[in-house]
C-alpha cells in the first residue's frame, strides 16, 4: 500500500517546518530585544515622555528606594558587555582548538574509510545485497568527511548562536524583575526558545539539506548514501565533547574558585563585585551551560537520526525506495518544532505568571504539555507516512512491523525521557523531600552533607534505568534496532521545548548575578533567586534527558555497528569480548577522573589568583577599588583549552586503537561495556551536584520553617551546604554532562569507521 504523504509532500513539508522553526525564534527574539537596556538619556525622570512609553517609570524608582534608574540601567548593561565580551572571546579561542582538530579528524576519515577498498574508484557490490552494486567505497569516504565537517559546523553554531542570545537576554531579564517576577520569567524563557527553536529547526534543515545534496551522486544507492550521512552525527558529537569539557571545566573552576574564597573565607554573598572571579563565573555559566549543552543536545539529536536513517537504508524502505518512510525520523522532528511551538505559548501568552510559587509549575506544564501533544502528533506522522505493513533489517534477517508498533516505538521513548525528567526534578528539586533531608544533614557538617549527597545521587539512578531498560525491550521486541533509534528520537522531538527551559536556567543565573553587581534593591535579588532556584531543577531534568537519550542513542549506533561490522552475535563469553567489556565499563572513571582533576587544579589556580587581589589590592574589601576581573577571565579560559585535550583525547582514540589493533569483537564489548557504566556514572553525578546546590539554595531562601532552623547565610549549616555545592559543581557541570557524550561519541565514531575495522582491523590478533 502506499502512503499518504507522497514524495512531493515531504520534500515541502520537512523544510518548511524547519523554516517555521527559525521564524518563531526570530520574532521571540524580536520581542526580547524589546526591552532597553540603553538608558533613557533625554526624557526627565518621570515626565510625560516615559509615563506614555512604559507607564511604569514613577512607580520603578520608588522602588528602587531612590537608586536613580539610569545608573542602574547603565550598570547592568556594562555588566552585560563584560559577561559577553568573555564568553565571545573564550568561544573564539576554543573554537580556533576545535577547528584545527576537525580539519585533522576530517583527514582521518577519508584517509581510513578511503583504504577500505586501497582508494579504487570502481563500483563494488553492495554490503548486504552482494548482488546489486554500489557506489565505490572512495565515496562513501569523500561524503562521509563532508557530513563529518557540516555536522561539526552546524554544532559549532548551535552552542555559538545559544551563547549569544543568553548574554544578550541577561540584563533584560534583570531590568524586568523590577516590574516582577512574571515579566522577568517571560524574557528568561522566551530567550531559551530562541536557542531551542534555532537548533531544533538547524539541525533539521541542515540534515534535510544534506541528505538531498547527495542524493544527486548517490541516486539509488541509498545504502551508500546514508552510510554516509552517519558523519553527520560524529561531527555534531565531536564537537559537543569539546564544547561541553572545555565549557565546562571554564564554569566551575570560575564557580569553586569565587565560591571558596568569596563565600567561606571572606564571608561576601554569592556575585558580590568585589569578588574579582565574578564575571568569569557569570561567563562560565555561558558558555558551558548553553553552549555546551546546545552542542550536545545537537549531537544526540544529529546521532539519533543518523542511526534511524543507517537501519531504514537497509530495510524495506530502502530497498524499495520508499522516500518518505525512510524521512520519518526527520518527519518526527519537524512535526516537534511545530509541537514545541504551540507548547511554548502556553508559558509566554497563554498563562500569567504572578508570584514565585507559579514558577516551577510552569516549567513542569511545558514538558506534560509538549509530551501530551507530541503523542498525538506522532500517530499522525505514523499513519501518514508509513505503509501499513513493512520489514526492519534485524541482524540479517527482515523482521515485518506494523505501523501502529513503529508509533509505540517513538512514544515509549517520549514518555520514558517525561518519566525520567520527573524523577530528575524529584531528586533535585528542594520542595521535596530528598533535597531538604540533605539540606538538614548539613547540621552536623560538611561530612554528613556529602554522604547523604551521594547516596541520593545512586539512589536516583534506579527509576530511570528501570524507564530506559523498559522503553529498549517494547522497542527492541516491535522493531529492533530500528526501534530503539526511533525511541531514542521520541525522547528527543521535544527537543525545542527542553532547551528553552534548559536555557532559561543560566539565563536566570546571570541576571541574579547581574542584580547583585548592579547594587539592586533586595526584593529584585529575591525574585531572580526564585526564577534561578526553578532553573536549576531544570538544568538538571535536561541533563536527564541528554543522558537517556544518549543511552538509547547509543545503543541504536551500537546496532548500527554490529550490522555494519559483520559481526553475527557478540558472545560475552569469548575472552575478545569480555576484556572490552571491563575495559570499556573503567572508561566513564577514568574520563570522570580527567574532568574533575581539570576543574580541580583550574580552581586552585583561580583560588590563588583571587585570594591574591584580595590581600594586594588596598580598598578592594571595602569596595572602594575595583578588581581586576580580566585576569580570571584569562586563568579559565588557558585553563579550560589545555584541560580539554587529554579526556577529549580518551574517547577520540578509544574506538580507533581498540578497532585497529583488536579487532571488531573487542570493539563492541568496549561500546557495551561504557554505555552500561556510563549512564549509571552520569546520572548519579548529575543529581547529586543538582542536590547540593538546591539544598546550599533551600537554606539561603528561608523559606520554610525547617529552613530557617538551618540558615541564615553565614552559619554553619549553611557553610556546610556551600562545601558540598561546591564538591557538587565539575560532578553535575563537568564530567556527568560529559559523560553522555563520551556515550554517543564512541558509539558514532565506531559505526563511520566500522568499514575499516572490519576489513583491516585487528592487527594483534592476526599475528598470533
């Protein structure tokens, strides 16, 4: 039977969703940029001229408390241009690193995929089907490096496009806190659907774009061709890892060094001005949060496809050219941009944030909402785009699937990342229980706080792999491999919705950071506290979903791999396979290991450097001198650059001498072997750093009774809580986020370079 959506359709429709996407975030972005952060030079003080334009004026300096309003305006925005000027010039140099490894790694690929077949520009028979022939494997070189250098560029700008609408959205969120705390959410939020709706419609388009371009040479070789955009996801993956190490070491030696010094010894508030880390901890939460967690949630989502794509290419769709049931993985996603669009006017326009308890719930509707409406749009995509019936290639045979199975695929995977999301906020979030019992543990010190941080952290890993293990068995059972990568595509087609609130995390931070060095008024630092309390949960939940589906990305690549490979079945009995299994299981510590030793000896660095200002520069304690913020800035950036080569440097090499030198079998128990920790390793990190700095936050606020007994800022309890936020930082900011990439990574760069491992690799094997 054919489908409903003809080819002609889909050809339309997939770019114009994509265009949709980019639209939507340009008019929220328009309507961001609607609030002046120029001060207002020529209209008097509460004179005709204002009261007309914003009817606020009067009423905001008396606020105020008599602070003139043109200081502060022309304050936040100085502290703006800082915060930006950082985080461009840190991009700038870190991607000057990157470009020189991708141009290398590029070369890579084509020299390794070209002597496959010793560079013969002859057609050879295809992989699967011996008896048709296929574009030589010189090709598949030449478009695999091509797919490669677009998937990293696109990547590249995802996290640059995402770190410059969040330091251009933090100063404007700090000056609408000051009409309360609804409108200073909305410009938080619909900044983080400008990066959501940018990425999710790039990626999209990019791969659309790609796909077509090299049909025109790949014609009705599909299996050649889709092999070949599998370097898509590698690029997007390998720049994620750097975006997201370098990023994130930056963030938190800024982050440990300002807090140590700045908060236990000095005993100033969090983004005081005269801690001279200050501005290089503001930037960190730029460019690692934002711009590292673009990049990855890019790359899982470049992977996702690109594994759904590699199976369908050998299944029924691809061998009888069926064009628009092979584009369903990019069907899915355009019809989520159109989801998340919707979804997200219920938080802008739809509904009315008025006080701070809105706040939490608000986020949480957007990830329901959005997860409700991509069910329904799913089983549209399924019945429009899919032929009744049809076969999956499943290890060497075809394995026939219905329709409606392929639709329960995708939303087992949708709902489990929502199940995952919650349990996330469950444990991170300090209006439940798990949190404020940490919180409490901090009565009798440091010690006690950290112990109960750990074990909330492992115990928090039980219901999401329980959610993800039973999302791969509906999927595997329906429609293997092919399954868990469309699986892994429902947990992210919500993509959009999950980077705006993802977003509006550090967004929040900022402006908070903003208001304290701006010198606002108390009840201005209470409100951006609030919208940054809520933002940390949901970094948190993000992380979630970044980590689930990067397990189930994985394992689909995994798939992809073992069929690409030729391998039968991997039996974890023979000796090949179990050493890489052991081996591959010490990887997630030994990466973790890095990344923290990096963030650590980053931060002792910065402690010195700030502790140094303190006691040299005279008047700086009193705040009659300014401090020298530049040299932070440049101790994080050096810092982050060389820190990020070795763990990047780990999980590059990993696949290529393991494959090289042991062959195939040892591979794939490598790959099984660090999925299997890994994820383990990146949830209970995450949450546990997530938990500690929400329960450091649930004592600040003083909001309940019970957090009143522990507070106020200063005492004991409360520095117990800042040593265990502060343990928590490069755990939930560095090496857990990173983790779920070195996941993918390995997983993606094994399927592009599984050609040569399976003809050339195992060298010392073959020797003895």
């Amino acid at each position: 039977m054919a489908v409903l959506l003809s080819y002609l359709a889909t050809e339309i429709v997939v770019p114009v969703c994509a265009v949709i996407g980019i639209l939507f975030s340009l008019v929220q972005w328009y309507l961001v940029s609607r609030v002046r952060v120029t001060p207002d030079r020529n209209a008097a003080p509460g004179g005709t001229n204002n009261a007309k334009k914003n009817g606020f004026n009067d009423y905001l300096i008396e606020e105020e408390e008599g602070l003139s309003d043109q200081n502060v305006v022309a304050k936040c925005a100085e502290i703006q241009n800082a915060i930006s000027e950082g985080a461009t010039s840190f991009l700038f140099t870190e991607y000057q690193y990157v470009g020189v490894f991708m141009v290398v790694f590029a070369v890579l690929i084509f020299l390794f995929l070209g002597s496959v077949k010793s560079f013969s520009t002859e057609s050879q028979p295809c992989t699967y089907d011996v008896t048709t022939t296929c574009k030589p494997a010189l090709a598949t070189a030449l478009f695999s490096t091509v797919a490669f250098l677009l998937g990293g560029i696109t990547s590249l700008l995802s996290g640059f496009l995402g770190m410059k609408i969040a330091t251009y959205a933090n100063a404007r969120t700090t000056l609408e806190a000051r009409k309360g705390v609804g409108k200073a959410f909305i410009v938080a939020f619909r900044s983080g659907a400008v990066m959501g709706f940018l990425l999710a419609a790039n990626g999209l388009l990019v791969l659309y774009i790609t796909i077509n371009l090299f049909q025109l040479y790949y014609g009705d070789d599909w299996e050649g061709l889709f092999e070949a955009i599998t370097g898509y996801g590698l690029g997007g993956s390998a720049m994620a890892l750097f975006g997201r190490v370098g990023g994130g070491i930056y963030t938190k030696a800024a982050d440990v060094g300002a807090d140590l010094v700045g908060k236990i010894e000095r005993n100033i508030p969090e983004d005081d001005p005269r801690n001279p880390a200050v501005i290089a901890d503001n930037v960190g939460d730029n460019v690692g949060d934002i711009a590292g967690m673009g990049s990855d949630l890019f790359g899982s989502y470049a992977e996702s496809s690109c594994a759904a794509l590699v199976v369908a290419s050998i299944s029924s769709f691809g061998i009888n050219h069926e064009f628009t049931a092979m584009l369903y993985p990019l069907l899915i996603s355009s019809m989520g941009i159109l989801v998340c669009l919707i979804t997200t006017l219920f938080a802008t326009d739809f509904f009315e944030i008025k006080a701070v308890k809105d706040i939490e719930p608000a986020l949480k509707k957007q990830l329901i909402i959005s997860t409700v409406l991509m069910t329904i749009g799913i089983a549209i995509v399924s019945w429009v785009a899919l032929p009744t019936s049809f076969t999956i290639y499943n290890f060497g045979v075809q394995k026939v699937v219905k329709n409606w199975q392929l639709f329960l695929c995708v939303s087992v995977g949708l709902w489990a990342g929502l199940i995952i999301g919650f349990v996330t906020e469950y444990y991170t979030s300090n209006a439940y229980s798990p949190v404020q019992d940490v919180a409490d543990s901090c009565r009798t010190g440091a010690a006690t706080n950290v112990i109960f941080g750990l074990a909330l952290g492992y115990k928090s890993v039980i219901i999401p792999i329980f959610a993800i293990a039973v999302s791969i068995f509906v999927s595997f059972s329906f429609a293997a491999m092919y399954g868990i990568a469309v699986a892994a595509l429902g947990m992210l087609s919500t993509i959009a919705t999950g980077l705006a609130i993802d977003a509006y995390g550090p967004i929040s931070d900022n402006a908070g950071g903003i208001a304290e060095m701006a010198g606002m008024s108390h009840r201005i630092r209470e409100r951006t506290d609030a919208l940054d309390a809520a933002g940390n949960t949901t970094a948190a939940i993000g992380k979630g979903f970044a980590i689930g589906s990067a397990a189930l990305v994985s394992l689909a690549l995994f798939g992809a791999f073992v069929s690409r490979a030729a391998i039968s079945t991997v039996d974890v009995l023979t000796p090949k396979v179990f050493i890489g299994l052991i081996v591959g299981a010490m990887l997630p510590y030994w990466f973790s290991a890095m990344t923290m030793k990096s963030v650590g000896s980053a931060a002792l660095k910065m402690v010195e450097e700030v502790r140094r200002q303190f006691n040299t520069i005279p008047g700086l304690m009193e705040g009659l001198a300014k401090p020298d913020y530049a040299t932070c800035v440049k101790i994080s950036t050096d810092a982050s650059i060389k820190e990020m080569i070795p763990p990047g440097a780990l999980v590059i090499l990993t696949p290529l001498i393991v494959g090289t030198l042991f062959g195939v079998e040892t591979l794939s128990g490598v790959l099984a072997g660090s999925l299997v920790s890994g994820v383990q390793v990146a949830i209970s990190a995450s949450n546990t750093g997530g938990a500690w700095d929400n329960a450091k936050k649930y004592i600040e606020a003083g909001a309940s009774e019970h957090a009143r007994t522990l507070g106020p800022k200063g005492s004991d309890p409360h520095k117990a809580a800042v040593i265990g936020d502060t343990i928590g930082d490069p755990l939930k900011d560095t090496s857990g986020p990173s983790l779920n990439i070195l996941i993918k990574l390995m997983a993606v760069e094994s399927l592009v370079f599984a050609p040569f491992f399976a003809t050339h690799g195992g060298l010392l094997f073959k020797l003895f």
